[in-house]
C-alpha cells in the first residue's frame, strides 16, 4: 500500500513516518470525545446501547453465558468493571471478555450488513467497560459506542469483507477489533500518538476464521464474534496507558497490515466518510431474536399471517428465497436460532416466535414441527445475491384451498430502511431483560438508558445490570 506521509517526526534517532490515512484515523479517534454527535446519532446510538444490554443479560441465560461465568469465577482480578446480567465485577478486560460473550451467545445482537459484522457485541463491551475503569459519564459513553461502530464498520469494508469472507478469513473479528480499540482509547483519552501505537497492537491482534460458523453450540462464536475483540481492544488499551510503545503506522509503509490483505485491500475506506456518515446508522437491530439472514422470512411470514388468518393448518407448501450467502449461513443447521426451515414451521404453528421458542432445542425434535418442516422448500436466489439491501426474501405459500399468497420483503424491520422506533427497541429489549433481572429493575434500566447523558459516572449502573 501507499506509504506517501503527511508528516514525520524523530523517535529515537530514527525518522517514523506517518501517513495521511493514519493521521486522519488517528486524529478523528483522539477528538471524538468532545465532539458532539448529531441530536439523531444520539438517539439511535442509545437505542444500540440498550439492545446490546439486553442481548448480555438474556445471554447470561445461555450455554455461552453459563460456561463463561464459571471461567470468569477464576480469573478474579481488580473491580474495575461489572458483567451484566452476573453478579461479577472484575477487570476491565475480563469485563469486556465477559460480556462480549454473553451478548453474542445468541443471535439477538445487531448486524452491520454493509461491513459483515456484529458491531454492538464487540464495541458496546468493550466501551462500557472502559466507562466504567475511567469514571466516565454517560455522554463520553456515547461518543465512544458511536466512534466503535465507525471504526468497526470501516475497517472491515475495507478489506471487502465479502470476499475476504469468502476466502476464510472473519470480517466479524476484524471489524469489532479496530472498533473496541477506538472505543476504549476515546475513553482513555489516548492521544495521537498513543492511538496510533494502539491500532498497532489491534493489527497483531486482527485474526479470526470462518470455520466457527460450525460451532454447534454457539460458544466459539460468541468468542469470535464479540469476545475476543471486546478484551484485545481494551487489553491493548490499558498496555499502552501503562507505557507501551508500538510502530506508528500500521497501515501504511512496508510491510503492513494491508500488505497482508493485498488482495482484499481497499484502505481508502477506512478513513472515508468519518465525521459525516455515522455507520452506527447503518447498523441494523434485530426485531426477531435469530439470525440476520432468517429476519426477513419472518417479517414476510407474520405480515401473511396477519392479513389472512392463516396457521400451520392451511398450508400445503412454503416456498423461501434469499441470498446464497444467507443460505448457506442458515440451511438446515442444528441450533433454532439460526436455522431457516425450523424457525419458519414455527412461525406458521405458533403464529409468531419469541426469545423462549427460538431456543427450545428441544422443538426440533417435535412431532408437529418436522412435520411442518417438510412442507418447506428452502432456496438460495441469484437476483436476491445482488439485490440491495441486503438480507431480502421473497416468500411464497400454497395453501390447502389451492390459493397462493406471496410476500416479499426487501427493507427487514430493524434495518436503516425500516428502523424500528423507541417503543419497539424497548419492548423487545424488556422481553429479554424482564425474566433475568425482574420487571421493575428492566423498566428502571431502559429509562437510565433513554436519559444516559444524565449519569455522571457509569458506575451507577452497575445497581441496575448486576444481580
């Protein structure tokens, strides 16, 4: 890649040279903390901050949840910072570990289409546990969460992520890298150079592959998904406030991180855009607690049965298309929340699906529901490949009475073209906060959360997210 620089300075008696990609990467993550976000930006960004929550604390509940509160049991470690939805406070690395766990231990966090990523799982752990070791206040949290998911997005789009996807390598655990370690520098109030040494240390850290797709049990995802971002980028964070020193540009000279990436590489995406598209925008919440490429089936599928009364009972044939990417993410796969031809018998036999029904594991082995399933013909479409937005269904059931109902959904309920509004992020967020926590602890954290500019210090919280 291009190693053209703005600037140079002497280090040691050496010249280090800086390029203009870096030095505006690292600019716009040292002043995003007294930078104020747009008046929407704000707003939409609380709305990511809750959903995240929420997704740690339902996921405390799950297999992944389980199995690492019990590793975090012996990792102790100085207070700094709380696990949602556990009764652990620990390091903030150990925090952001925990919890990046648990709000990927299922399909209920958000997605980044554009980028392949799931920026809240990574950047939302990873900024709250640096809020909470720094003392920060709730609008410091914000600008933090806003500039993770603008370094989370960019970073991976700009290794066209799915190509590099499709090559092996895990845009998720590329992306939520770069973004947990902007989020936690802003909160450490790193400068330049200390953040240009930190994008060093996430570049050594930058890996992941897709063979955890395979995960039955949905453990190793969670860590490649959220985790391991979560604790690197804060990890590298603490290293360099203590003293650490790195290259000061890893993404430009010889060698660099691009380099690696040669045939993926599109640098300048990294920095395009920043200040003036917020990706945090972008950035889709789920309204069905299951897989992104299941979203859209199930919106068509509750908008059929409510115009028409229909149930299992009516239906002869179902008929579902969507991309080949989405196809192969959810054919036939073994867990419910991310399997295509479950969730769809489901939806018709129950007339919609909840956090419960969309991990009973048990229903898949149900009578009613293989037989149900058998009525499903499941597709990967070419013209749904190319169509944008992506993440679109087209749906279509033969009934017994010989009618044929279709329903195709382009924009899915949750995406920036079809943004669910407060009430609906509330109301699927209380759902999943409400059976670990009580009703009237969810209700009084969903209002800290719609009023966070208020808190003083991020700490406060921890009364409303521990048990």
């Amino acid at each position: 890649m291009s190693s053209n620089t703005t600037s140079t300075k002497r280090k040691n008696g050496k010249q280090a040279a800086i390029s203009p990609l870096m030095r505006t990467l690292s600019t716009y993550i040292t002043r995003a903390a007294t930078k104020p976000l747009p008046a929407a930006v704000t707003e939409i960004t609380k709305h990511h901050l809750l959903d995240t929550l929420a997704a740690t604390i339902s996921g405390s509940r799950l297999l992944p949840g389980k199995v690492t509160i019990a590793y975090l049991k012996t990792q102790g470690g100085m207070p700094e910072a709380c696990v949602p939805g556990t009764r652990i406070v620990t390091t903030a690395s150990n925090a952001a570990f925990g919890s990046g766990m648990l709000a990927h231990a299922d399909e209920t966090d958000d997605s980044h289409a554009k980028s392949l990523t799931h920026p809240g799982c990574g950047v939302v752990p990873a900024a709250f546990a640096m809020a909470e070791r720094t003392r920060a206040n709730g609008t410091a949290l914000l600008r933090a969460i806003a500039l993770g998911y603008d370094v989370c997005a960019r970073s991976a789009m700009s290794l066209s992520p799915y190509e590099f996807f499709a090559a092996g390598h895990d845009s998720h655990t590329f992306g939520t890298l770069f973004g947990a370690a902007a989020s936690a520098a802003s909160l450490a109030r790193l400068n330049e150079e200390q953040v240009r040494h930190l994008m060093s240390y996430a570049a050594h850290s930058a890996s992941g592959r897709t063979y955890q797709q395979r995960d039955p049990d949905h453990i190793e995802k969670s860590f490649a998904h959220g985790a391991k971002s979560a604790r690197d980028g804060v990890a590298a964070t603490n290293m360099i406030e203590a003293g650490y020193t790195g290259i000061d540009d890893a993404f430009s000279g010889e060698k660099n991180f691009y380099f690696a990436f040669k045939d993926f590489a599109k640098p300048e995406l990294l920095t395009k855009g920043l200040g003036k598209t917020y990706e945090i925008v972008n950035t889709n919440i789920k309204r069905w607690t299951t897989g992104s490429p299941i979203q859209a089936m199930l919106d068509s599928l509750s908008e059929l049965i409510k115009a028409h009364g229909i149930n299992a009972n009516h239906v002869e044939k179902l008929v579902i298309r969507i991309s080949h990417h989405g196809f192969r993410v959810v054919n036939d796969r073994p867990l419910p929340t991310i399997c295509m031809q479950h969730l769809a018998a489901v939806m018709l036999l129950d007339g919609t699906v909840t956090f419960h029904s969309c991990h009973d594991q048990n229903r898949m082995k149900d009578a009613r529901v293989l037989q149900m399933r058998r009525r499903v013909e499941f597709y990967g479409d070419d013209e749904l490949e190319r169509a944008l937005p992506a993440k679109q269904c087209k749906v279509e059931l033969t009934l017994r009475d010989g009618r044929v109902l279709r329903h195709f959904t382009k924009a899915v309920r949750g995406t920036a073209a079809n943004r669910m509004h407060r009430q609906e992020v509330e109301d699927k967020c209380l759902s999943l906060i409400a059976p670990v926590l009580g009703a009237k602890r969810a209700h009084s954290l969903i209002s800290a959360i719609w009023s966070v500019e208020d808190v003083g210090n991020v700490r406060n919280l921890r009364r409303l997210l521990l048990l």
